[in-house]
C-alpha cells in the first residue's frame, strides 16, 4: 500500500498569496519539479493501471469521482500574479499565461467574470467549515450504508469482510451520524432512514463540518476547480490530504482488500474505533492548514477582480 508522508502536507510555504513576485528561471524551475516530485507517481500510477486495464479500489477514485486528469494534475502553474521569469509557453501548459515584460505570468482578469459567485460562495463555505467545530462520531459508516440490505456492492469483484449478514447487522446496531450529502447520496434506499439527518445538497453550508473524511477530500476539487489560479503547490497538498484521506476512508470500510495490501481499521470493534477517530483528528489538523491556504488564494483572486 502506498503510503502518504505527512511532512509532504506541512511542508514549507508562504503564509499568504504572493501577489506581485517574479521568480528568477532557478527558482520557479525548482518549484515546478519539487512539485511534480509530490504527485507524478500518482499520475504515473494511473495511466499505467489505465493501459494495462487494471483498477485499484482505493486510488482509481481520486481520478475518477474528481474530474481532475493526470495530465491535468502534471501541469505545474505558480497560480495567478506570479511573473516567470525567462520562461516559455513550453514551460508551462496552461494557455491563460501570457507575456509581460518581466516573464510569463498569469493575469487574474484571466478568470472567467461568470465564475466570480463561485469564488464568493467558495470563500464562505470554507471560512464556515473551518470555524465549525469538528465531529468524531461517524466512524466512516457510509461506506457500509453504501451496501446495507444490497446484493449488488459497489466494487462487486471484493467481497464484504464480514459477510452480508453481520455487515446489515452492524449498520443496525451502531448510529449512522454522517453529514456530507455527497457521501449520503449513494446510501441504499434502506439506510437512507437510519442516518441521523436527512441530507440534502442545498445544505452543505450548513452539515458539511471539518473533520468529515469526505468533506477534506473535496478540499482537493476547491483547489482544481479555479485551475491554474491556485498555486500547484496548494494543489498538491489537497491531493495528497485527499489522497489520505480517501485510505482512512477505504480502510473502515467494510471491503476485504487485503488483496491490495490495505489494511482494515475494524470499526465494527471499540478498538478500531478508536483509532478511526485518532486517524480522523490527525486529518482535520492537516485539513484546516489546507482550507486556510485554500481561503487565501480565493480570496486574493476575489480581491484583484474587485
């Protein structure tokens, strides 16, 4: 199983957008393979199962529920305001950069005007989440609502670790409190009523909150989503908590997938539990530096459109 380096997620950056910089070719040359160095053998990975027809239940998702391809997510950019210097169109791909007499740079009047509520609703989505206060008592039972009472599971060819039966009985027996629409939505009809509320997409302002496994992981399509704005390095540390998040995820799941090296967090134990919720509070840490980033680069594109 491939494993996520934590320092990957707190390595060193800036602590706020750096508008009006010129990176000299030595340094932005740098960026831009320390960068690659961080994700490429995910993209890597990919087109290789790709071609070779192959599929692994717990990183295929990160290519195929988010839109972002990987030769998408190989694309470098220093996000919008920041001047290259000495560099080509063939430095970077992506067509929204343009000349100035400093370098290559990407203007942020570049940005589509018609997506600018999306930057508003963005930015008080994220300040929202990141200021509620977080929730440790979902233990990652969606995935098993996701197959409660069904004879067709979702990854069909992996079976149940506990079989059918015992899995139905499990979800009976313990309460389902999850709070993302998005992970409620593909509940079976059966455990659609067993959840704590009932979801609907309008209202994501006001259940998604800061330690839901799923909600970390969408940080991942914020950050793609206003492509090439946002600085790959922020990219890169969404993907990678997404990344993580998504192994936490797949870990309490009720799939045996031992088969690819994943082992189980036993949710269906105290002790396993436990340590979903351990797992989950390391991840809310991680996630809250990625959404604050995330803020400050919305933000900072709203503010040179005003």
């Amino acid at each position: 199983m491939i494993k996520v380096d934590n320092a990957d997620l707190t390595g060193s950056h800036s602590a706020s957008y750096p508008i009006g910089e010129t990176l000299p070719a030595e340094t932005w040359r740098a960026q831009r393979e320390a960068y690659l160095q961080r994700v490429s053998r995910w993209a890597d990975d990919r087109v290789m199962r790709s071609q070779q027809h192959k599929r692994h239940p717990v990183y295929d998702f990160m290519f195929e529920y988010y839109s972002f391809r990987p030769a998408q997510l190989l694309r470098w950019t220093p996000g919008f305001g920041v001047t290259l210097a000495g560099a080509s169109k063939q430095d970077v791909e992506w067509e929204q950069f343009s000349f100035t007499e400093f370098g290559l740079a990407l203007q942020a009047q570049a940005f589509p005007t018609h997506r600018i509520s999306y930057l508003q609703w963005c930015i008080e989505y994220l300040a929202t989440v990141s200021e509620r206060a977080p929730l440790y008592s979902c233990y990652g039972l969606h995935e098993w609502a996701m197959v409660y009472k069904s004879e067709k599971l979702r990854y069909s060819s992996i079976p149940c670790r506990l079989g059918s039966a015992c899995t139905d009985q499990f979800v009976e027996e313990v309460p389902i409190r999850c709070t993302h629409y998005d992970a409620y939505r593909f509940f079976t009809k059966e455990a659609k009523p067993l959840n704590r509320t009932d979801l609907e997409r309008e209202q994501v302002m006001i259940n998604d909150q800061p330690a839901c496994l799923h909600v970390n992981m969408d940080s991942y399509k914020f950050a793609y989503k206003i492509a090439p704005f946002c600085p790959s390095d922020v990219v890169g540390d969404a993907f990678l908590l997404a990344v993580a998040a998504r192994e936490i995820d797949m870990r309490a799941s009720p799939y045996d997938l031992t088969a690819f090296d994943v082992k189980p967090i036993k949710i269906e134990t105290i002790d396993g539990r436990a340590e979903y919720v351990d797992l989950q509070k390391e991840l809310f840490l991680q996630g809250q530096a990625v959404r604050k980033r995330l803020l400050e680069v919305y933000s900072a594109l709203l503010h040179a459109l005003s």
